[in-house]
C-alpha cells in the first residue's frame, strides 16, 4: 500500500470565498456560463495590468490560441526553452510549427539571451519564454520584441505575481498566458487565462476558445474553433483565489525565506537563487541544488515528505529529441542537481521544520560517509 504522503509538495488552500461564490453560481442554476467568467477576467486583467484577459481551459489552451492568434503555423520556427515542463512547447506542435530548444541562463533558469539571439538568426516566427518557478527570465522581451520584430508569448503558468521592475509577467510580452492548475500558486481546479493589450487579438481568442461560432441565432462557424472556454463554476473559484493572491505570496516569501535562512550557509549546500535586483519572485516552488537529488527525495519520501526532481530537459525525452536544441548542458546540470521542497500556502512552521531537519540528516549521513 502506498504510504500516504504526510507533507504534499504543493496543495490548494481554499481559505476565502470559494463555497460562497460557487454557491451563487449554483444557485444561479448556471455551472457552465455566467457572470463569473467576465468578473474573474476583469479583476485578472487589473491585477496583472494588462487591457485585456481571455479566461479558457487550462494553460495548455492559452498557449495554443496565443500561437493560433499570431498565425504560427506549419513551416514556422518558434524559440522555446528545453527546461521547462512540456506545455511550453507542446502547443508548437499542436499548430503544426517547428520548436528550436533554447538552454537554460543558471541563475533565472530561464531561456539564455545569448542562446536566444542565436536562435534569431533564422528568424523565427515567435519566442515562448517561461517564467519557472516563480522566477522571471532574464531575457528582456519588450527589448527583443522591439528590436527584431517578433512577437514574445509569456509563459508564466508558474510565475503569477512576481514582478519585474515593479511591472507583472506575462505583460511584457505580447501576449501572457497563465496556469490554473491544482499545483499552481491560484487555482480553479483546472484553467487558464490569456492576457495581450491587444484587442484584435484578445477577440479573435475569444472567438476560438467558443468554437469560432459567429453571433447568431443558430449555429454558424466561420473556422475551425476550439472548445476552450472556462466554466462559470471555475471562474467563481478563481475569483475567490484571486482576492487571496497577495496573502498566498506574501506566505510563499516567508517560507522560502525560513528554507534559506535554515538551510544556508551551515550546510554546505550552496544557494541558487540570484535574486536579481531587478526581479521579484513569486517563490512558487522552492528549490535547492544537492549532490544526489534521487537520494534526498527518497529519504524525504520515507519519511512521508514529497518532494520532486527538477524539469527533465525536454531535449531528452524521446517525443522530443529530434528537435533542434541550442546548448543544453545548463537545462541538465539543473535537472541532475536540483529538487523542489514542499511550499504549499498552508504549510505550517512545524512543517517547514520537519522538511529541513529531514534534509539536514540526510546531508550529514552523507557527509559522514568514508570518501
Ligand atoms: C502548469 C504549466 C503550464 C500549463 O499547464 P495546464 O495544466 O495546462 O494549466 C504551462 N507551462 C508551465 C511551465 C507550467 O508549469
């Protein structure tokens, strides 16, 4: 039997207006659609500081509209990172275009600007940068956009609240594109938004999410859609997340906070985080880098603590590995020494400290092994 895990990794904290608002959708007899949608996209848009958000289904659909919208197609390259999880690139894919694999940078862990310019050479149609846990990327997009005429899409499923010069992801880009997903900082159980400043695009995602079916007494479609919307029920939930958001950060920054001022300097484990002056992170998922990350995550899990191995490079998976990949090695050193500690909003102090003591005896066993 499967030992029932003690401290999670990541869980929801349904802590505010959830069941009062999902109560009004219900009540309302409306679970699908609903003024929740509208409500949650405005106070999204506000919160981010974007003109315009499209609420959908997940944020694997926000990134394929984001692409669909700006015309990607088959014969297009897109510059997408190799360290990330597989809805960054999947979505190229889905629209028939090429990924190019760009490395990782080793202090955001994001798409090196280096690597990425290299890339530019042949002019791709797109670049999907991602934001991984919590942190920003180093690369400037409006910077990027500008300079060489190609559209940037945000990806910052992982990176909701953390900022950049005081100014939010997923708004430098010409579009953002955000994950509602159980494990991420908001959720809606699942579902994603999408958020540009641009209006021709926001509509012509709005019309794709609903099936591209024109306005109308009956049933006309003038393309082929997608069923992506987001439920009157969910958005009631994100709403609800929503106007908890500063609090889940502010916990997110005191428990990353208690892991490094317990963790570094007095265990010989080296600090990996940057913290760029120019960036704040939302700490989504708190990670270090160890010698055996497979042997800590084991020890944790024995002792009914899950943790998880950084990204896989995606250059690695056999689905991907006829992909073009520019660099690599950095996106692999993260992944052989990296681990992701529990940082759910509700973890408690007593928690928090049996995660570190958990890690501080694996380290000293380690150390007290003959050379
Ligand atoms: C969670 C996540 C997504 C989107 O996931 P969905 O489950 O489709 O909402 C996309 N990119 C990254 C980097 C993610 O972590």
């Amino acid at each position: 039997m499967a030992l029932r895990s003690v401290i999670p990794l990541l869980e929801p904290f349904l802590g505010g207006n959830e069941r009062k608002y999902i109560e009004e959708a219900l009540s309302a007899n409306q679970p699908s659609v609903g003024p929740f949608v509208e409500r949650f996209e405005h106070a999204f848009a506000e919160y981010v500081g974007s003109k315009h958000a499209v609420a959908v289904s997940s944020g694997t659909a926000a990134l394929h509209l984001a692409l669909r919208v700006l015309e990607v197609g088959p014969g297009d390259e897109v510059l997408a990172p190799t360290f990330s999880f597989v809805a960054t690139v999947n979505p190229i894919l889905y629209v028939g275009a090429t990924p190019v694999l760009v490395d990782a940078e080793p202090t955001t862990w994001g798409m090196d600007p280096e690597k990425v310019r290299a890339g530019l050479v042949r002019r791709p149609k797109a670049i999907v940068v991602a934001h991984l846990y919590g942190h920003p990327a180093s690369l400037d997009v409006e910077t990027l956009q500008a300079t060489f005429s190609v559209p940037v899409i945000e990806d910052a499923s992982e990176s909701l609240g953390a900022t950049v010069d005081d100014r939010r992801v997923g708004t430098f880009g010409k579009i953002g594109c955000f994950s509602f997903n159980g494990n991420k900082i908001i959720t809606t159980g699942q579902g994603g938004m999408l958020v540009t400043d641009d209006y021709a695009l926001a509509e012509r995602a709005r019309h794709l999410r609903a099936q591209a079916r024109l306005p109308g007494p009956e049933y006309v479609h003038n393309e082929v859609g997608f069923n992506y919307r987001m439920p009157n029920l969910a958005a009631a939930m994100g709403l609800a997340q929503l106007e908890q958001l500063p609090e889940f950060l502010e916990r997110k920054r005191e428990t990353a906070a208690y892991y490094d001022g317990a963790l570094f300097p007095n265990t010989g484990l080296s600090p990996w985080w940057s913290r760029p002056p120019w960036a704040v992170p939302s700490r989504w998922l708190y990670s270090i880098q160890v010698p055996d990350p497979e042997g800590l995550r084991r020890a944790l899990a024995a002792e009914g603590i899950e943790s998880r191995r950084l990204w896989m490079p995606m250059h690695w998976m056999a689905t991907y590995s006829g992909l073009r990949v520019i660099g690599g090695e950095v996106a692999e050193r993260l992944h052989a020494h990296g681990l992701s500690l529990p940082s759910s909003v509700g973890l408690t102090a007593a928690q928090q400290g049996q995660v570190v003591q958990c890690v501080k005896k694996f380290l000293d066993r380690r150390e007290s092994l003959p050379a």
